[in-house]
C-alpha cells in the first residue's frame, strides 16, 4: 500500500496514546476490508502520517498480537486474512408448539374476513378523539409515584375507585375498589381467573353458543369444557350437565353473546344455587350491559352474590378495543390473592390510558359519550333487523342491546353466505364457530357501522347466497 493511500484510509483520534490510537484506527480499516495486501514500512508509514517511528513500530506490534498482520524483517509488514470460523454445527429442528399450543393458535386465529359487519366491532368514526387525546394528556403529566415502575400493578387507585362508583351506581354491583383489578381486557380477565381459580383437568360451564374468547382461555389454561345451553331467554341451568362439577360457570346474562337473550331473574336464581351446591365461581361477562333499549334494564348478577360471582367488564365498545383496557370485580375473599396472581401473570394495564380512563369517568364525558353511541347504536341495530325481516330467511328480532346480531340460515347455507359476504366486503362470522357441541348455522353480524347502504347491499349480497 502507498503511503499516501495509508494516510488518507488511517486517521489516530480517540482516547489512548498515539499509538494505540492508530493501532485501532489501522485494524478498523482491515476489518472494514478498505486496506489490504501489504502496509508501508514503519519509516514510510511515521513520514505520511507525521509520527514518530517508535510510534509507527508499537501500533504494528499491537497488530502482529492482535493476529492482523505478520511482521517478517527487512520486508513491510503484511495483512493476514481473518482466522476461518469454526464449523457452524448443522442445524436442528425447531421445537414443536404443544398440544395446548397447536389448540391455543387455533383459537387465536384471526377470521381471515373483513372487518365491516364483524361482530363485537364498535364504529371508529365514534370514537372520541379530541376528549381522549386530553385526558391522555392529562393523565401522561400527572406524577405516577409507586405506580411508575412495577406498584399499583392491579390498577391506578383512581381508576379503581371510580370504577368501583359506577358499578355501583349503574349496575347494582356491590364493590369497594379494592375488589376492582384493571386488566388488558376480557380474555386476560379469563385467563387471571382460569389460571388462579382451576387446575388442569377440572371443568368449565360455558355458554352454548358462546364467546370463543372464553373457550380459548379455559381451554388454554388446561380446563374441560362443558355446554351450558342458551335459548330465547338466556343460559338453561336445568340443562346444563352438572355431573362435571364445574369449578367456574361463565355467563353474559345482560346481553347474551352472541345470541342477544337477557338473563331471566327465575334462571339468574338458579344459577346461583346450582354454582353454590357444586361450589363454583361464577364469571358474568357484564358484556354490552352499557346499550339496553328495550324494558327495564336488570341489576348485575354480581350485587345477589358478590362472594360467588366474579364480574367483568371492559371499555371496548363505549372507547375502542385496542386500549386493552378491563377490569374484575372480584369477590372480596379472593381479591388480594388475584391481585398477587395478576402480578405474576404480568397482566398489568398501561398506566397512561388508565388515568385517561379515570378522567373521563370522574369528569361525566364517559356517560355522554355512552348515551351518544347508545342511541346511534339502537337506531343502526333496528334498521339493520328490519331490511333482514324482508329475506327469506327466519324472523329476525330487533336487537335489546348489544353491537351485534344472529341470522338464523337454512340448513347447509351458513359456509356459502360466509364466503359470499366475505368477498363484498363483510365480516360476519359463522354462528357454528361459537359452539362447542352440535353446530348451529347462521351468521353473527355486527351492525355498528351499519349505514343504509350498507345494509342494502349486506341484504342484496345474502339474498343472492341463499
């Protein structure tokens, strides 16, 4: 290498003598592959770069240690190539997913479907954005104290207690907010409770046809799963197979997921006896509690019972689902051991959106925005049943709550309907992928983004199917 092509690629700087700096200025050229071949003498190299040759000669001796370069005398000191790597073994396989594993990706498959008419899915164009923005803001300024860093892992004591208030206020519930457990929503609530409350191989009663959320989590947490069937009125104790001996009973008696019947107060009263002569937690999803257009909206189960019933709730349908924000009400005997269970599981929520949420409740603007979606929301679900009862298809009621309905279908059409819906644009979902026993056809169809013309053409394109 010339001299001059030495100096221009060897600049010494950085911390050290002199020589230790062009020691690690030459061995980051030869390790970028910008020099090669052989360097200058240690004469010609002190001359180009305006160094003392002792200086020259120490950083080569550096390298000729480092295994860069062979110093040989009388001739310039050359550039070794790097040492050959030691033989990568040959690769093994990859471990295999368990079998609860296989089981729990299945279930937590997306529906490869659009995401208009999907059932659960509140309308984006309603969320409220300048008044979150705020109270994220709001809350991103307020000093977290203990809650910075790893305390107050079951919630903000603001959230709690102002959660604990509502629920009392709008739902019956009887609860101090030390009962209140905020989570990164429903499914990580069944999960805290399946884990916490059951073991491998005991059982479950869940709702038949039923949210899918709460199969997965039991089924994920090792339990056996056992129908607890539903028609126009709710959950059927009297046929549910209590020879299982259930050791949690999941429940959405305010508006039943996904078929849309209220609890009866005669079958509210026999579920509780049933769970309290096998000993089991009952788990009331308060699911859509918040949209209630139709009689006289019924206390939660959990004020008749607060040491057997474990309620939940979430803020996904008056906000947006991806907050991931939940909550358990728990029952007093078990709240602290939850707590510590939650802490383990590491399901924590984010602190920012939990004061966000706190904010809104205490200031008013969550009950506004609920009676601003409410109605908009009853108006979209009666227009959307209405257009149905002209298919040829089963009478399809006007829905009582909820953000959702069920589409009964002839036997052998529910695949087709699917399919066809789902290349105009629509996500419903198969009423059979909510059972766990014999299959019921039809389709579950939300109606939050429900416009007239997308009712129109939602009724045109299943018309054409059936």
């Amino acid at each position: 290498m010339e001299p001059y092509a030495f100096a221009a690629l060897v600049t010494p700087e950085g911390e050290g003598t002199r020589a230790v700096q062009l020691y690690r200025a030459i061995l980051s050229a030869i390790r970028l592959g910008r020099a090669a071949g052989a360097l200058p003498s240690s004469r010609a190299a002190a001359e180009a770069l305006g160094l003392s040759r002792n200086t020259v000669n120490a950083a080569y001796e550096l390298l000729r240690a480092e295994g860069a370069i062979a110093v040989a005398p009388g001739a310039a000191p050359r550039i070794l190539p790097p040492p050959p790597l030691p033989p990568s073994p040959a690769p093994g396989p990859t471990p295999p997913l368990s079998a609860r594993g296989h089981q729990l990706a299945a279930e937590g498959r997306p529906w490869p479907a659009p995401t208009l008419f999907a059932p659960g899915r509140p309308d984006e164009a309603l969320f409220p954005r300048d008044l979150w923005a705020l109270a994220l803001r709001r809350a991103a300024r307020q000093p977290q104290g203990a809650a910075f860093a790893y305390g107050e892992f079951s919630g903000l004591p603001s959230l709690r207690a102002a959660l604990a208030r509502r629920l009392a206020a709008d739902r019956g519930m009887r609860v101090s907010p030390e009962q209140v457990l905020v989570t990164p929503g429903a499914k990580a609530s069944l999960t805290l409770l399946a884990v916490a409350l059951a073991g491998p191989g005991d059982a479950a009663l869940i709702e038949e046809p039923g949210y899918n959320g709460a199969r997965s989590a039991f089924g994920g947490a090792g339990l056996g799963l056992s129908p607890l069937p539903v028609d126009g009125v709710g959950a059927d104790p009297d046929r549910a197979d209590w020879g299982c001996s259930p050791r949690l009973i999941y429940v959405t008696p305010a508006n039943q997921y996904p078929l849309g019947a209220r609890l009866t107060l005669a079958r509210r009263a026999a579920l509780l006896a049933r769970a309290a002569e096998c000993g089991a937690l009952v788990i009331e999803d308060d699911y859509d509690s918040e949209f209630h257009w139709e009689g006289r909206a019924l206390p939660a189960l959990q004020g008749s019972a607060p040491d057997q019933v474990a309620a939940l709730g979430t803020a996904s349908k008056a906000l947006m689902p991806a907050l991931r924000l939940g909550w358990i009400v728990a029952p007093p005997a078990l709240a602290g051991a939850l707590a510590a269970v939650q802490r383990a599981l590491g399901l924590g929520a984010n602190i920012h959106a939990q004061g966000a949420l706190a904010d809104l409740i205490e200031s008013g603007q969550y009950r506004a925005q609920l009676h601003r979606i409410s109605r908009t929301y009853g108006e979209r679900g009666r227009a959307f049943a209405a257009a149905l009862r002209r298919l040829p298809i089963p009478s399809v009621a006007d829905p009582t709550g909820g953000v959702q309905l069920t589409i009964r279908l002839p036997e052998g059409v529910e695949a087709r309907a699917v399919a066809a819906l789902n290349a105009a644009g629509f996500g419903p979902v198969p009423l059979s992928a909510f059972c766990i026993g014999e299959a019921q056809e039809g389709l579950v169809a939300g109606f939050a983004q429900a416009t007239p013309e997308r009712i129109a053409r939602f009724c045109e394109v299943l018309t054409w199917a059936l």
